[in-house]
C-alpha cells in the first residue's frame, strides 16, 4: 500500500500529541545557525516534580511549555550533521545530559528535520 505524504504527516501529527514522560537530564532548545551552517541545541536542567512536571532548578517554578522562557542554558552543543551532533551528546558527553531512550530518539529525530531544513534553505521549528 502506497503511503501518501499527508497520511503520513497526519501519523506524525498524531503522534506529537501523545503523552511523554520529561527527562530528568533536562531538555533541549534545538535550532538552526546559519551564520555557521550548524544546528544547535541548548541544554537546560530542570526537576521533575511529583506532578511530572519540568522545574526550574533555581526557582522551583514549573517551566512553560509554550512561551518564552528567560534562563541561561548550561550547555551549547553544535554540529554540521544530525550525527555530529548527536555523537557530540550522546557519546562524547559525560555525565550523559539525556537520560531516557525515548528522549535520545526524539532528538535524533529533531537534528535529522533541522539538517534537511539547513541543507534545503528551510524554516525549521522544534517539535
């Protein structure tokens, strides 16, 4: 059975709705910097409270989901490639920031989306 492209944006879409348990690693505001041809991603820490909710350490405040959110990143990864990058964070780096599989793979999965929107001179939004 052939797959159209909008069948599979709507499994996509479906699935981006889905429950998902926060990484206590922390997470990660992932970009494209054309002035360099790289994709960034800036890791932040956060606690996961007793409601699964992401707190900022410093504050003890619960983290927005959506909005603009002011705090310092800890840490800025970049790389030319999605494998780059993802050896850069989850090989090279120790501790290890990303601490579940799922999370691993959801950011594999972002760096691969960015590289094609750099390659390609595209808009790329985080998902």
């Amino acid at each position: 059975m052939s797959q159209t492209l909008e069948n599979l944006t709507a499994i996509d879409d479906k699935l981006s709705k889905r429950h998902i348990d926060l990484d206590p690693g922390g997470y990660f505001i992932i970009y494209v910097d054309r002035t360099t041809s790289s994709i960034c991603a800036k890791h932040f820490t956060n606690i996961i409270d007793d409601r699964g909710l992401a707190v900022d350490p410093e504050t003890g405040k619960p983290i927005p989901a959506r909005g603009k959110v002011e705090r310092a990143q800890c840490t800025l990864f970049s790389g030319r490639t999605a494998k780059e990058l993802c050896v850069k964070i989850l090989e090279e780096t120790r501790p290890s920031p990303v601490t579940m599989f799922d999370h691993a793979a959801y950011l594999g999965r972002e760096f691969v989306r960015a590289e094609i929107a750099l390659l390609n001179d595209r808009e790329y939004v985080q998902d």
